[in-house]
C-alpha cells in the first residue's frame, strides 16, 4: 500500500500545480447546464400542472442541479482515464518508470485510482459549494452526495483505465465519449426521470452506472429514497469499480510487463 | 569464478514472443564492479535480455539470478538495488527536474528530506545544479539524458543497466556521459551497457559479448575480441563504386584477410603502412586510401558478414 500511496504522490505534486484548472473547467460546464436547463428550462417545466409529482415533489432546478454532483465527476473521472493514463503507457511512459524501481503493476492500478478519486473529489466539491449557494439545493446530504460523485467516476474511470491499457493508440476515445459518455448524460435520470423513457428502454438506464449516482445524489440531498434502493445503487456502483480495478490489475500487468 | 550474489548469472536464457525467439539460449555471467556490454545491431536482442534483467519481462525458459535472487520472485527486492536509464527518456516533462528526482526517490521508500538531499548531490554529479527548478521539456537531449541517469543513482544502486545510453547524443554530450560513467565505475558500481555503437563499447566497457539473431556470437574484453579475431590494423581502400571486387585478386597475400564490401576494401593487416607500400608497388592505385587501427566494428563485420549501423 505504501508503494501505491508513493505513486499517487506524483499525482498530487502534479495536482498542486494545476488544480485551479482542473477545479475551474470542471466546473464552468456544470453552471452553465445549472443556468441554462436548470433555471431556463426549469422555468417551463414547473409550470406543468402534475410536473412537481413526476418530480418527486421538487423543483425541476433542485432535481436537475442534484444530478450534476454525479455526471461532472463522470465527464471528469472518465476522461482522466482515458489521454492521461495512455500518457503513462506510451507518451511520457511514466509508468514504465515506475516498474524500474519496486512500484509493481498493482501499485499503479491503485494509485491511479487514488488518483481519479482525488479529480473526482476536487470536481465533485466545486458542484457541492455551487448547489449550497441555492435555497433549494441547500443541505448536509451535499456532503455525503460529494462522496457517492467520487463513487460514480470511479466507476467510470476504472473500466475506461483497464479498456486503455489495451490501446496502441488514442483513436477510439473520442467514439467512447461520443457514444458512451454523452448518451449515459442523457438517458440516465439526469435531465427526467427515467419512467419517463419509452418501456423498452428503462431497463438500460438500470445498467448504467449513472443512473444509480444520479439517483443516491439526488436522495442524499432531497431525501425520499430507500434504505434498501440506497444500498442497491451504492452495490452497482461498488461493482462497477472492483470490476474495474480487476481488470485493471490483469491489463496493466499484461501491458507492463511482457 | 561464478559467486552466488553475483549480479548476474543467467544459464540458457531464453526470450520468446509467441513463435519469435529473441533472445535465445544465452549464457551470461556479470562479476561485482564489472562494466559489461551487450554489443549488436538492432535486433539482436540486446534490449530483450535487460528487460529480463531488470525484472520487467517474465524469463521464457532457462535460469536467470540478480544477486542470487530470483526476478519473478523476488523482482521488488532486485529491482530496489538496482538502477536503470531506459533507452527512451521517460520523465515526466511536466514536472521539474528537482521533483523528477524526489518522486523517483520516494518509489524507493525514501523519506521526503533525504530523497532532497540525494537529488541535489546527484544534480551536482551530472552538472545540472541550475537547472534543478526547470522543467524537464526545455532541456537539451543530452541534459535530459544527464537526469535520466541522476535519476537511476537516486537509490545508490548496486546494480545500473543502461540501454544505448548516447544513442541520439551529439559527439560532446557523448563525451560528457562517459566521463561520468566512468567515474561510476570508478567508484565500484557494476554497469551493464547496451550500444551499438563500437566506440563507445572499446571506451566503456571491461568485458562484453557481441550478439547477433538472439544468441552470443562472441566474448571478451574490446582488446582481446580485436586480437582473437582481427589483425592489429585495417587498410580502407577505395576504387570507385562497382570497381572494388574485381581488384582482389591482384591483392593476394597482402595483409591477413580482406572484406570487399561495395564501397570499399578493407585490408586487415599487422602493419598497414608495409600493406599500402604492397599495393603500390604491385601498381594497383586506389582512388583513396586510409589506415586506422582495427575496432569492434571490425570484428562484429568478421563475426556476421554484416556492418553494425546499417
């Protein structure tokens, strides 16, 4: 644990020196959407006379804005999987460095994962203090809320990070954000809830790990989920990102050591 | 003597991927202090063979010990006593080169104040003090190499492979490697040196094995190689292009042996001033001629038929 901890330092004293960017960029995005569906399209929806029941008895803002604390650190833990960690393979082959000394492949699995987590949590914070400025977002369950986007990204970055370990190349990431990430923003409860979806598509969205973050962020700060739900989204996510971190562990070994 | 803890001992290694065998069947013995060079072209499996040895690719078939050690068993515990300077620079441009120093430090367990302290001994060493707070991208390749290997020392290694440690240097940044590799060995590290460079084996290395298609076609010091295989000097003569064959025959039974290859003869001899005086008097006039001492290269060309850099 040590070896993997002394990887994610090279992370943090890299962090130190671009976190203002990273905080800034992932977070520009997420106010905007605040401002521009949440508010504008806010506005319209609220108007619908059962809007509020579909809801869940909130606010289309409260509803929307509380999605975001899980899509953001998707957008951001995802793509950090992706450039980023092919750079330790073949650009700056930083992580072939690693394995000259005693970092073992499974040191560097973790301490990427250290290190997503930590992009997760910088991007996922910068959502909570926006949300806290609003009556209706306002709430102690932004903190745990903080915790389960952490979750969500790395159960994104973790799956991505094993897929990378696989590529010669960058030229599929684009189609993997293209075709996987921005539907998932779409069709995951972020924007409508997904009994709204025609019938035969619900079940997707029950897949997807977004979903399941969108739904814990949204309980944690408006309240109105299960116990037993609660659990079962934290046991997909949790799911997705051991799953991950495995396969991680059998590619980066594969990857570094041949 | 083959010790125990040598720093490597290695009994019909074998390297494959999938059908291709690039490394096969070797026998390689490196003693304590010892500077010893993999020498060969492209190919040869120079690079296969220290990946094994620097625990970062699983043996194929045979026996190979680090200090006595098994790599797939004990690779952490190797690869802590050791020190390697990859072929490709890998450090990271974004950080500076005093952060490079310190991270790679503490991937050995170095507290933070000694990897500190380690690293500004090391910058000294290698003569780039003042560019401690630069970051690693403006730096020349020759400088960044310098990290390179201040960062591989950073653990004061029994241990240090080098793979092509000049390939891409300009002639002086060469010269300032040596040197400091040099005072390496002086100091009593055992290095181990990949090159394909025949200069640079002569200049660096005690003993060395010449490899050609994954298996050792020669061993000995540079010296003893040139003497076993080659006659002290080499007479280069040069007829014009297409016109060097046909002037063999008139050449016999000067000098030991003679290589025609398509731009130039070349005439192996004890004496190759009383070589040339023989072609002149025989009247056979070359277009140009020069007269240099034998190298590696020389005895590579006898070996496999082939020049080294092609």
């Amino acid at each position: 644990m040590t070896h993997a901890l002394h990887v994610f330092e090279r992370d943090v004293v890299f962090l130190r020196r671009i976190w203002k960017a990273v905080l800034l960029s992932a977070v520009v995005q997420p106010v905007m959407y605040l401002l521009g569906v949440g508010i504008g399209v806010g506005s319209l929806v609220d108007r619908g006379a059962d809007s509020a029941d579909l809801l869940g008895g909130v606010s289309y803002f409260a509803f929307y804005a509380t999605a975001l604390l899980a899509t953001t650190p998707m957008f951001v833990g995802g793509q950090e999987a992706l450039w980023p960690t092919l750079d330790g393979f073949m650009w700056s082959n930083s992580y072939r460095a690693m394995l000259a000394t005693p970092i073992s492949s499974r040191d560097v699995v973790i301490g990427q994962l250290f290190r997503y987590a930590l992009r997760c949590v910088v991007t996922a914070a910068g959502v909570a203090v926006v949300l806290a400025i609003f009556d209706d977002t306002r709430s102690w369950g932004l903190g745990l809320a903080v915790l389960v986007g952490v979750l969500t990204g790395l159960a994104f970055a973790m799956p991505f990070a094993a897929w990378t370990a696989t590529r010669e190349g960058d030229s599929s990431f684009p189609a993997i954000i293209r075709f996987g990430i921005i539907p998932m923003f779409l069709f995951s409860g972020a924007f409508y809830p997904v009994s709204q979806l025609p019938d035969a598509l619900e079940p997707v969205a029950w897949v997807t790990p977004l979903w399941h973050g969108v739904e814990l962020c949204r309980g944690a700060v408006l309240g109105g989920l299960g116990g037993g739900m609660a659990a079962l989204h934290v046991a997909v996510l949790l799911a997705y990102v051991v799953g991950g971190t495995a396969a991680c562990m059998v590619t980066f070994e594969r990857r570094l050591r041949t | 003597m083959v010790g125990a803890q040598d720093p490597v001992v290695a009994r019909q290694l074998v390297k494959k991927f999938d059908d291709f065998v690039a490394v096969d069947q070797i026998d390689v013995h490196v003693a304590p202090g010892e500077a010893f060079g993999f020498l060969g072209p492209n190919g040869a499996g120079k690079t296969s063979t220290m990946r094994m040895i620097g625990c970062i690719s699983p043996v194929s078939s045979g026996e190979l010990r680090i200090f006595g050690l098994d790599p797939e068993a004990d690779g952490r515990k190797i690869r802590a006593r050791m020190g390697v300077v990859p072929q490709l620079d890998q450090l990271d441009n974004e950080l500076t080169v005093m952060e490079n120093l310190v991270i790679y430090g503490r991937y050995f367990d170095l507290s933070r104040r000694d990897a500190r302290a380690k690293a500004a001994e090391l910058l000294d060493f290698v003569q780039l003090t003042e560019r401690a707070d630069s970051k690693v991208e403006p730096l020349s390749g020759g400088q960044q190499r310098r990290v390179s290997i201040a960062r591989s020392l950073i653990n004061d290694p029994d241990l240090l492979l080098l793979d092509e440690p000049t390939t891409g240097l300009d002639p002086q940044a060469r010269h300032v490697l040596w040197d400091r590799l040099y005072m390496l060995k002086e100091r009593g590290a055992t290095q181990i040196i990949t090159t394909h460079f025949m200069d640079e084996a002569e200049q660096l290395c005690d003993r060395l094995v010449v490899m050609d298609a994954g298996k050792i076609v020669a061993e000995g010091s540079p010296q003893g190689l040139i003497a076993e295989h080659v006659r002290r000097e080499v007479l280069e003569v040069r007829f014009g292009h297409g016109r060097n064959e046909e002037q063999v025959e008139k050449l016999d039974g000067i000098g030991g042996r003679i290589e025609a290859l398509p731009d130039r003869l070349l005439i192996y001899a004890d004496d190759g001033e009383a070589a040339l005086s023989e072609l002149h008097r025989r009247e056979v006039v070359p277009e140009s001629s020069l007269i240099r001492r034998s190298s590696l290269e020389d005895v590579f060309l006898k070996l496999t038929g082939r020049t080294l850099v092609e």
